[in-house]
C-alpha cells in the first residue's frame, strides 16, 4: 500500500519520476523528507531522513552539560506546516529564547516545512530530553495548535572530532536541495546568533544566497554522516 506526497524540487529526480504539480508515490514502509511545491526546477526528489531516536538517550546514553547535538525532529505525519509564517515565526522565537537563557546553545537551525533540524551545545541547567521536550512544547504554543510533532528525534552528539562548520553548512543547505527556495535567495527560516561560529557565513553571496557548488558539498557530507552510522 503506498501513501501520496505533494514534493517538490531538488538534483535529481523522484523515484516516480513525477514533476512539479504532480504527486509522487512512495511504498508505504519508507521514512522520506516531504518537499512543498516549487516552481524552480521541472523534476523532483523525495530525501530520507534519519532513523536514529532518542530513546536511545533513554535507554543509557548520557546527557552532558557542554556536549554537542545535531537534532532532526518531525511533524507527525510529516505534516508540512512548520514553514508557515505563523509557525516559522514562532519556532525561531522559541529558539532565541532557549538560546538566551542558556538551556541550549544554538550554533544553528534550520526550519523545513515538516522537520527541524537543530545544532546546539547543551547547558548546564537542563537535561537533553527536557530541552527538547520544552522546544517542543512552546513551539506548539503550549498545546493550542493542531498540529503535533512525533514522539521521538534523530539525535546525535557529536564527537571531538566532528566540527560545526559540516553540520551547520549541511543543514543551511537543506531547504536549497529540497527546491523550497531558488538559490539566488535566503532561506527565511534560518537560525544562527553567532555567525561568526560558522565560517562558511561570511562566503555568502551580498544576497545571502549560497554559491552552487555548496549543493555538491552537502551532497558528499551526508554520504560521509551515513557511512559514520
């Protein structure tokens, strides 16, 4: 039995072969990312997502003060709504808030319409699962929305030698390979206090586009994040 998805546009196309307008079908017992509609590029591509969960964490993996995560938490069903202005508006609040009070330390995040993906250091006043069990209560104003995030995340804390600078240009990237925004263009969506954490920032075009052979970079470093799996 397979489900229908509106996608949108990226490099290569879907495993349907569909075009912008039209539907892709996906076999059911597959995890994909959910693009919107683009009208950029005539051909599409359904992304994977991770599969990794914080139950993992709940089952004896340790939360550190100071330790850093890369998070990907999604939207029941995948619905596309977080992108929304109400809703991207929302949730960077929350992330500015998080950062300030120093629950955590955001390097970056970036906001796709059915997923999130977050790049933070851990504070010393809260635990892992309460900081992402508090972003994800304010950002659904407390329960007074609709939609629902799923009950668990990809996470992984980073090792000594695993640098922010991959993580974060590899999700600056995300929403450009997913055809939600021409690459001539800044995604709105973005996180980043301190820019100067991320060198890459400074190589931005005056737009704030990035330049077209980051496509290729993200491309290879989610190869390499697969194989460290």
């Amino acid at each position: 039995m397979a489900r229908d998805l509106y996608v949108g546009r990226a490099l290569d196309a879907s495993p349907s072969g569909a075009g912008v307008g039209r539907r892709a079908t996906v076999p059911k017992d597959e995890k994909y990312y959910l693009c919107q509609f683009t009208p950029y590029y005539p051909v599409v591509r359904v992304m994977p997502l991770h599969e990794r969960q914080t139950k993992r964490l709940r089952m004896g993996r340790i939360s550190l003060p100071g330790a850093r995560y890369f998070v990907t938490c999604c939207t029941q069903n995948r619905a596309p709504i977080l992108a929304a202005p109400d809703e991207g508006s929302r949730l960077l609040g929350v992330l500015r808030d998080l950062h300030e009070g120093g629950d955590a330390l955001f390097c970056a995040a970036t906001v796709m319409p059915d997923h999130l993906h977050l790049l933070f250091t851990l504070g010393k006043r809260l635990r892992f699962a309460q900081v992402l069990g508090k972003l994800k209560s304010l950002a659904r104003a407390q329960g007074h929305v609709s939609w629902r995030w799923q009950e668990n995340a990809f996470e992984r804390q980073l090792r000594a030698d695993e640098l922010f600078e991959d993580f974060g240009l590899y999700i600056y990237m995300n929403p450009y390979r997913a055809g939600l925004c021409s690459m001539h263009e800044r995604w709105p969506w973005w996180f980043c206090p301190d820019t100067d954490q991320l060198g890459f920032m400074s190589m931005l075009k005056q737009d704030g586009a990035p330049p077209m052979e980051w496509l290729a970079e993200a491309e290879r470093f989610e190869v390499t994040l697969k194989m460290r799996d």
